[in-house]
C-alpha cells in the first residue's frame, strides 16, 4: 500500500465507484480544451460532463467507460452531485485536497495570474521517469499532486542523506585517530 493515497475519489452512482484524475486524463482534458484557463468548460455542459466522467471513471475503475456509458449514470437528479464530485476529484488530484484561494475552480482561472496556462506534461514524466526512477507508464498513472510530494521527499531525502552522512564520517574519521 502506498504512504501517498492514489488520488482516487469515491462517488456514488449506480453503485460505488471511483475517479481518478491522472496525469493521463489531465493530458487529454488539455489536448481537447487547449489550456487549463479554459478548465471549467468541462463542468459546464452535459457532453463534455459525460466526456470528463468516461475518462476519470475508466482511469479509476481501470476499465474502459465511453461518454455513453457515463451518460446512462448521470440523471437531471444527480447531475450537480456528480459535477461537484469531479469538481472535488480535480482539486485533490492537483492539490491534494486543498482548495487553493488563488483559483476559481468553476472556471480555473488562476487569480493569482502567473501566466501559466497548462501543464507542462513533458517536466512532470522527467521529474517523474529520470529523478523519481519510475516507468512512464507509472507515472501517467500518477496524479500531479502525488508526483509532486514524491519528488518534495525526494529532495529532502537528498538533503537528509547527506546531513546523516557527515556524522558517520567523522565517526569512523574519530576511531581512526584513536588508533580503533
């Protein structure tokens, strides 16, 4: 079991079932919608609910669901619950859970206007594959926010290492001296 959850989220239709926002889906929202600005489209519309549910839902249940099939588990009655749900699934895959203040997450724009408009996926499967040493296809499996503690531990890692290191080598350096 991991120490870091997998960033699936639990919602309840026909029965109980998870979403899972990868850095795969992530990347394939991005390729239809164009930039992460334009985010909140996704939520704003039956289809491309029906869209974003198929994709979150085949990445979370690791089976394949087509809008159609998302489409037969979202009614008029339902359909607020199941956008909040995916709303709630977005922020923990990109935050960990934390509701940032600095974005809308209706419409994801960043108040905060630094610029960026999408992710770099190429970075995260560097950080990911070349730092982190897992396969591609571990980390497309990967939310952004999961890789982005890992490689946060990562590099305290590195730093503790090397403070740990120190005392050992003026350990074994002192039994030397003392003729031991």
């Amino acid at each position: 079991m991991s120490a870091i959850r997998d960033g699936r989220c639990p919602i309840e239709l026909d029965k109980g079932r998870y979403l899972l926002f990868s850095l795969k889906v992530l990347d394939e929202v991005q390729d239809k919608i164009g930039s992460a600005d334009k985010f909140g489209e996704c939520f704003s519309d039956y289809d491309n609910l029906k869209w974003l549910l198929a994709l979150a839902l085949s990445e979370g249940e690791a089976r394949a669901f087509s809008p159609e099939d998302a489409g037969r588990l979202v009614t008029l009655d339902n359909f607020e619950y199941v956008r909040e749900t995916l709303v709630k699934a977005f922020i923990y895959a990109v935050d960990g859970g934390e509701a940032r203040d600095d974005i809308d997450y209706d419409t994801h724009e960043n108040n905060a206007e630094t610029g960026q408009k999408s992710m770099d996926f190429a970075r995260l499967i560097y950080i990911g594959v070349t730092l982190l040493g897992f396969s591609e296809k571990e980390v497309w499996k990967m939310t952004p926010y999961k890789l982005n503690k890992l490689l946060q531990t990562h590099l305290f890692q590195g730093q503790f290492k090397f403070i740990v290191r120190q005392p050992v080598v003026n350990y074994a350096r002192a039994l030397k001296i003392k003729g031991v």
